[in-house]
C-alpha cells in the first residue's frame, strides 16, 4: 500500500473521484428524532375490560396498546403520543381499577390510581351495556372528589339500541356520559373534542426537555427489570410481582440519574419466539421490538444466578440486529456464589461472544447493590455510539494498519482499499472503497483494530465494503 492510497479523495459533493463514484448519502441516515416537549396528560381508566386499550388505540390512530378478548391483558400504566386538530398530548392507559383487588390486581390498582392523581384529565370509561356496577360507582365516588377534569365515556355503543341505555349513567355524578364506540370509532371525534377542551395547555407538573436519552429495558420474564426501574427512580413505575411476565406493553418512565433526565422503557419479557407468540405475547413481543429500535441503548438484564437461556440471547440478538448501544446488567449478583461465579465466565465467553464490546455491569435490583454503576455505563455506550473519527485521521490510521497487514488475496490478487469514511453514526458506520472484494475475516480484522485505536466500548462498529466496478475507457475499441 504506497501513495497510491491516497488515489482516491473525496470531492466537495461527498462522492468519490476516481474511477467509480458511490454517494455516500446512500449510507447516511438521517436526522434523529426532535428534543421532547412538555404535553398534558390524559388518562384513561375504568374497571377490567370494559375497552380502555382499544378506546387508547383508536384516540392515538395506530394499534399500539395490546388488546385481547380476555381482562386483566393492561397491568402498567403505558403512555402514548396522540395529536388531534394540531394539538398534542399524551394518553394514560391504565390496568383495570378494582377497589377490593389483592395480589397483583392490587398492584395494578394502584396504577390506575397513581394515574389518575397525576394526569391532566382523565376519562373514566363504563361498558354501556352493562350499565353502572358497584366498582364504576366506587371509581366515579373517587373521581368526584379529585380537582382533574373528568369525561365519562360510555363505550361499546354500537347502535341506536344501546344509546338508549346511556342515559342511566348520569346517576355516577360525573355528568353527560359521551356515547362511543372504540371498537368502530363512532363518536370519538366529537369525544376528543371534548378531551382538548379539559386538557391545559401544558402539564400540570412540567417534564424536563432536552431530549433525554432514550433506554430500553429488556431481557426474559421475571428477571427484575420492572424492580429496577422502580429501584432507579425511587417510585413504583411499574408493576412487580413474582408472576412471570406481568409487564406486557413498554412503560416510558423519565428518570433522574447522575444528574441527567433518561427516558427509560420497561419492556415485556420475550418467552417464545414472534412467529410461535399468540394473542397478547404476539403483540407484546412486536411491542418489545419496537421499544428497541426507537432506543438508543439497551440495557440487557440476565439473571446472573440461573443459566445464560436462549431466551437471553435471542433478545440480545435483537438489541444488535438493531445496531443499539449495549450495556449488560447481571442481575440478581446478591444470589451468586463463587462457584456460580466461574460458571458464568464460562458462559459468557462461550455464549456472549457476538458481543464482546459491550459495557458490563453486576448488580442487583432487589437490594439497589451498584444499580448506580448503569450511568457511567450507559454514557460510555453512547458517547462511542455518538462517535465520529475525521476522515483524514481514519486513512493516515488505516494506512499503516494495511501496510502492516495487507487483505488476503482473491483469485490471484490483492485487492487495494482505496479510501476510507464513516459514513454515519448511530451506530458507528465505515466504507471502505476497494478494487476487489475483501473476506469476512479481514473485515472482523478492521473493525478489532478500530476498537482498539478509537474506542467504541459499549456500540456496535459496522464495516462496510464498496468495490470498484471497471469502467471502459472511452474511445477504446473492442
């Protein structure tokens, strides 16, 4: 590799000048996502299935809350973005609120009601052909002695049968019930008309802006990610239990942590495979997916005290295929003895090799032990996913990494690299501009050698390769 490296520069409009041209827009991505701002809340409660989600998905336009035929599917309180006539504002599902719950009902219950004190209106949703139970009365009773604003929605009014049988529901005190369908979306027009005369213009308690960053809590059922959530934000965010998957939709939580606001999401636990999910898991599962790709780290929790499962690196490849920072939490450390210690070496060696960059950190969410060693972690992850190294440092580095080892040859002969960029970042990107094609092995080669020259702990480096396509001469006959 002599000085005709150098061959190749690139031109003011980013294409590159010899022989063969590629556009490097191709390979950039585009603008991130704008910084939050502040919006009211809405929140949506009422007994178990009476329609809350499906109420939840037909306001925000999209099928995002899971819906299923069965009670009980909404345990969190789940938030979603939602625009009507210009205006935006965030929408509150909620887990069905019953006043005598125990167990994880009470749980939920709770939810519900932390939902309900925190919003900025609420719309308490009744069956209309079921008419008022006991449990409507004691949520409406509730209700009639917060200073919020409430809608009373009497939903599954599909025809003009049941909208005579509306009218009884002025006996809960909360005023005219507004007659809708959420399953064919009549009369939410005019509901959501009502919803942006009771919302303020801005919250009542003002979220912090700037755009925090956005973390995706993910890992198998019961391995205590809905437990540090709670542990990092000091409030009950989600629901725990020792019931295996009780989170089902992603939960959004704004934390303060090392002096920072993130946008943490505490995502449902992947049992099965999507193709093989039905029902509710298949929806959680494609909800799980979503949470990831919209995060920009993940925080991988595995259960340190049981074996590295399939379920674990089926989610961990997930959170790669992604391109995400990564940060592994081993969960649970206070139940992990010496010998369970080595074993997991072991296992990580043999199992997390895919991933041999990521930040790792041992914690437990039940006592709180080094749950503060995830900031410096997550910082790491992304300042590397964030990073971008000059074009004319890259090639002088490169130079002297080819010169010392030189691709292997193909059919007879050496391929030449040409010219090197980062393309984007997000996660970190590099094209190599070569005259032959260039073997996996020696393309794992550049990217180990990247790492150990620029960094990169905690994100994903992607190596890319454009080969050169002969062009004929013109005027050269055949």
């Amino acid at each position: 590799m002599t000085d005709d490296f150098y061959a190749a520069e690139t031109a003011g409009d980013g294409t590159w000048s010899d022989e063969g041209e590629w556009d490097l827009a191709d390979f950039v991505d585009g603008d991130e996502e704008g910084a939050d701002v502040a919006v009211p809340t809405l929140a949506v409660v009422g007994r178990p299935n009476v329609g809350k989600s499906t109420l939840v998905n037909r306001i925000i336009g999209r099928r995002e809350a899971v819906v299923e035929d069965i009670p009980g599917v909404t345990r969190d309180r789940v938030s979603y973005e939602a625009n009507w006539a210009g205006r935006r504002f965030l929408v509150q599902d909620t887990g069905g609120w019953e006043p005598d719950a125990k167990g994880l009902q009470q749980s939920v219950a709770r939810q519900a009601e932390l939902a309900m004190r925190t919003a900025d209106a609420i719309l308490l949703v009744v069956d209309a052909r079921v008419g008022a139970t006991t449990t409507d009365e004691a949520v409406a009773r509730t209700l009639r002695r917060s200073k919020t604003p409430v809608i009373l929605v009497a939903n599954k009014v599909d025809d003009a049968r049941t909208e005579s049988e509306v009218a009884s529901l002025w006996s809960l005190g909360l005023g005219e019930p507004q007659s809708v369908s959420a399953t064919h979306g009549r009369g939410t027009g005019d509901l959501l008309d009502l919803v942006l005369e009771a919302l303020p213009e801005t919250p009542r308690e003002g979220i912090p802006g700037g755009g925090p960053r956005r973390v995706a809590l993910v890992g198998k059922p019961n391995v205590g990610k809905s437990s540090l959530i709670n542990k990092l934000s000091g409030d009950e965010r989600s629901v725990v239990h020792d019931v295996a998957g009780t989170t089902v939709d992603p939960v959004d939580s704004l934390v303060e942590l090392g002096g920072k606001t993130w946008r943490f999401v505490d995502t449902a636990g992947l049992r099965k495979k999507v193709s093989h999910a039905s029902g509710a898991e298949f929806y959680a599962s494609l909800r799980t997916k979503s949470a990831i790709e919209a995060a920009e780290v993940a925080i991988l929790l595995i259960d340190a005290s049981q074996v590295i499962s399939e379920q674990d690196l089926r989610v961990l490849s997930m959170v790669a295929d992604a391109g995400r920072a990564l940060v592994l939490a081993f969960n649970k450390w206070d139940l992990v003895d010496e010998d369970r210690r080595l074993q997991l070496e072991k296992e990580i060696d043999r199992d997390l090799i895919r991933v041999p960059w990521a930040q790792r950190v041992n914690i437990s969410a039940h006592t709180g032990r080094a749950v503060q060693k995830l900031v410096p972690a997550l910082e790491t992850a992304l300042e590397s996913w964030d990073k971008r190294i000059p074009t004319g440092r890259l090639n002088s580095w490169l130079k002297e990494v080819v010169a010392a080892t030189p691709p292997p040859m193909r059919g007879g002969r050496l391929p030449r690299i040409m010219f090197a960029t980062q393309a984007t970042t997000r996660p970190p990107t590099f094209v190599l501009f070569t005259t032959g094609f260039l073997e996996a092995g020696y393309r794992r080669f550049i990217e180990r050698r990247l790492r150990e020259e620029f960094g990169f702990d905690g994100s994903p480096v992607r190596v890319n390769v454009r080969i050169r396509e002969k062009r004929e001469r013109p005027g050269k006959r055949r």
